[in-house]
C-alpha cells in the first residue's frame, strides 16, 4: 500500500473529524448546558423557597394583631391568598391556609375557615403530615358547623399513623354529639390506648372520657431522674 500523500491525509482527518470530534463536542456541550441548566434551577429553586418563607414568617407576624384589628386581619388574609396564587403547589402556601383558617375559625367564621381549607384539599405536597393536619383541621371545621358526617369522611382520608389518637379523638368527638356514648367510648379509647403506648398524657382526652364514665391512669412516663444508687459519688477531697 502506497503513503498517503499530504492532501489526503488532511482528507482524511476533515472526514474523522466530521464522523467523531464534532459530534464529541456537542454531547459534551450539551452535559456542561443541562449541569449549569440544572444548577441555575436549583438557585433558583433555593431563592424562590427562602422567599415565600419570609413572606410566610411576615404573615405569623402579623397573626397576633390580626385577632384583634379588623383591618390586620383583612391584610393578613389579602397577603396569604397571594402566597397561595403565586405558588400554589408550596409548603409555606399551605402553611398560609392553615394559619388563615385558623385566624377565621377564632372569629367563628367556619364558613370561610371551611372554604380555606377545602381548597387546601388540592395543594400537591410531599409532606404528608402537614396534609393531615389540614384535613384534620378541616374535620374539627365540619364539627363546628354541625357537619358531622362529612366531617367522619374527612377524618377517613388521614392515613399518617401519627395522628391515629388525634383521628380517635376526633371521631369520639362526633360520636358524642351524636349521642353514641357507646361509639364515643371506643374511640376515645382507641386514642388513650395509642398514647399510653407512646408515653404521652393527654389530659383533656382523660376528661372526656371520664365525662363518659370510662376511669383510666395516667400513662407512666419515663423520666431521666436518677435513682440514689444510680447517683454519680461525691468526690473525696483528694480528687477536687
């Protein structure tokens, strides 16, 4: 086989670098655009969730005022509402709608506190707890407004284990304005026995079930106190 001559190899390598090099380059162009892509996203992403915490920090701050002046509260409900227009789809929107409803609910105005968290209903979070503290807000809503049955509807949609007592209770509470002591009875038992387990008294579920004739103890809870033979010693004066 002859050389290549000089033209031909330059040829040659024009032909290589149109097949490999070029296209090489584009897919490394093309990982640097998605990298920096994804960590513009990702700032921004940062700033955005810091922003809406303040706005939402700022509401808190306004709450306490809000109970009692009608224009705070007017202004509170006017800057949560925005929160929840802009990013709906937000931790610190739903935080917005619970502290909102809550306000509502303290002025005894179930119906918009019911509407609020309604809507709350259809925030797309990850955090399934602060869900369930929504709908459990939202049933404890329902009750106040003589809506017991949706409310019992309400309370089936929460799933988190955490707040099984707080479901119980909650349940024993329509029960009971029901007039079904015995239902009532059962499900605040439910919710004691739940607690004992994990150690945590809750005095006013022992009040309503000692309204309804059913005497429990107090759950025994483990403190760190020593016992006198478990007492470090005293040093003896050589040691000091």
């Amino acid at each position: 086989m002859s050389a290549m001559t000089d033209e031909e190899q330059k040829e040659q390598f024009k032909s290589f670098a149109k097949s490999y090099v070029l296209p090489i380059v584009a897919g490394i162009l093309i990982a640097l655009c998605a990298f920096f892509g994804w960590e513009w996203y990702q700032k921004r992403h940062t700033v955005n969730a810091a922003n809406l915490t303040v706005q939402y920090q700022n509401l808190l701050n306004q709450s306490e005022a809000a109970a009692e002046d009608e224009n705070a509260y007017k202004k509170i409900m006017a800057d949560g509402n925005k929160i929840v227009a802009d990013s709906p789809n937000t931790v610190q929107a739903l935080q917005a709608q619970l502290l909102m409803a809550k306000l509502a609910f303290d002025k005894k105005d179930y119906a918009t506190a019911n509407k609020i968290l309604s809507a709350a209903q259809n925030v797309k979070i990850e955090d399934e707890g602060l869900i369930a503290i929504a709908k459990l807000h939202l049933a404890y809503t329902q009750i106040a407004q003589n809506q017991l049955d949706t409310a019992l509807k309400t309370l089936d949609g929460i799933k988190v284990d955490a707040f099984t007592p707080s479901v119980s209770e909650a349940k024993g509470d329509i029960y009971a304005a029901q007039n079904k002591t015995e239902d009532a009875k059962k499900a605040y038992q439910q919710a004691w026995d739940v607690l004992v387990k994990r150690q945590q008294p809750r005095e006013l579920l022992q009040i309503k079930l000692a309204n309804l004739g059913v005497l429990v103890e107090d759950p025994k809870i483990e403190t760190p106190v020593l016992t006198p033979t478990q007492q470090m010693p005293a040093s003896s004066p050589s040691e000091s």
